[in-house]
C-alpha cells in the first residue's frame, strides 16, 4: 500500500460532477506531476485533498497514515503531514509572515500555550528560515511584512514554498505554483523544493504548462482529462504533452473553451 493512496475519488461544486474517478498512489520520495488542460479539475483535486468547504466529495476515499483524510478537518490533515500550496494565496493584513510561520509551526507541533517543550525556540527558528529564505532570494524584510500584502505574485508563491520548508510535511500538494511567475522565480522556487527532496517527502505537483518540470524532475508524471486520469508514466509523459499539447483526449470546441 502506498503512502498517500487516492481512491476513487469523485468531488461535486454546485451539483456539478467535476472528478469523476480519481486514483492515484504516491509514495514519500517520490515527485508526481497532474497535468492538464484547463478545466480538467486539477485545482478541484487540490482542494478536494485538503478539505475546502466549496468542494463536496461525493465518493471514494484518501488514505494517509491509515487515515481516511476525507473524515479530517483542514487543520486535522495538516497536522497530519499534508501541505497545500494555493494557486491564488490570500492576502491577510495584520499578521507578519513570521508570527504566521511561528504560530503554524507551534501548532503542528502540538504546543498549545502551556508545554513549552514543544515550542520553537527563536534560535531553531531562525536557523530554519536562513537557507530556505537565501534560496527564494528573500531577505529579513520579508518576515515583518503582512502575510501577502503587497506581494507580488512571485513573491506570493515563494511565500508558500517557505511555509512548506518550515512545516516540513510528508505530503505536500503544489497547485499550479508556477502560473505567473517568471523564469528566476520558477528557478528560485524549483530549487528550494530540490533541496527539500528526500525521503521523507513526497510531492503531488499540479501544474498546467511543462516549464517547472524542466527544473523539478517528476518520477511519475499524471494526465488529468475532463474529471479522469487518462494516461500515467514517467517523465516522458510531460515531453510528449510539450509537443502535441493534449489534443488526443479534447476536442476542438473543448480546447476553445
């Protein structure tokens, strides 16, 4: 059984039926990429995945730790060890990143105001901001700055990928990442989420376009077609996606839309 294993899994928004039959085994280690035209119902699997009230599940299930996460609260799934990166982060005025950062980290590690045991100390917390934050070319400022506020959409998405080195969870989901970002910042992005490679972590990458996966190299790569995985394999699945686009499983009408 693998570790994170999608079974069958069928997601409704507003009556309508939008993944329709999803499975997908992933293994800590592992880098997987879904690919997909637009609106094949790759952010409704992000979502779907880490519990967002907008999307009813209507069947299946996703196992984690032997847990089915469909029965978890938000919160509960990324305690658990799972990550979400958002396509569109949101903008939270009053909080600092670093408040923010600190707090979700006490959090998942279980420290509740009273064991400070379980609290991040300001040195270990430091020490683990200063690597991460030298790659995504992210100076002190940062961290006093309101979570988003003022972002720019590279800054906003390195934003997320520093959240998922400080949390360091065992599933991490990255929906479309790399949508607006220029070249330097899908680099800087790419390479933090190398360094965070290992054995420990395995990565669901959700990404439209082949471009970050030229600079993170997927084991397994997912073609996600009108609600349905259509073909799996490995990396060379993105190099003939890069060449014919996905025209074999759409129409034209479809591809207008």
């Amino acid at each position: 059984m693998a570790d994170f294993e999608i079974k069958d899994l069928r997601v409704s928004v507003e009556g309508r039926e939008i993944l329709k039959g999803i499975s997908l085994s992933l293994n800590e280690g592992e880098v997987h990429a879904v690919m997909g035209p637009n609106g094949s119902g790759k952010s409704t699997l992000s979502n779907a995945l880490m519990g967002h009230p907008g999307y009813r599940v209507t069947g299946g299930e996703v196992l984690f730790k032997g847990r089915n996460v469909l029965e978890l609260q938000p919160d509960e799934r990324a305690r658990l060890g799972m990550y979400l990166a958002f396509q569109y982060p949101i903008v939270v005025p009053g909080i600092t990143m670093a408040n923010f950062l600190r707090t979700a980290l006490n959090a998942k590690r279980g420290y509740d105001g009273k064991d400070k045991s379980k609290a991040v100390t300001p040195k270990e917390f430091r020490a683990l901001l200063k690597d991460q934050m030298k790659t995504l070319r992210m100076d002190d400022s940062f961290l006093s700055r309101y979570i988003n506020e003022g972002f720019s959409g590279g800054e906003k998405k390195r934003a997320e990928i520093l959240q998922m080195a400080v949390l360091q969870p065992e599933i991490a989901i990255l929906d479309e990442t790399d949508s607006g970002l220029d070249i330097d910042s899908i680099k800087y992005v790419a390479e933090s989420i190398n360094a965070m490679r290992g054995p420990n972590l395995g990565v669901l990458i959700i990404t439209h376009y082949t471009r970050i996966l030229e600079f993170i190299k997927a084991d397994y790569v997912h073609v996600l077609v009108d609600g349905q995985i259509v073909r799996s394999g490995g990396p060379e699945v993105a190099d003939e996606l890069e060449k014919t686009g996905y025209k074999e499983w759409i129409t034209e009408d479809e591809e207008a839309s």
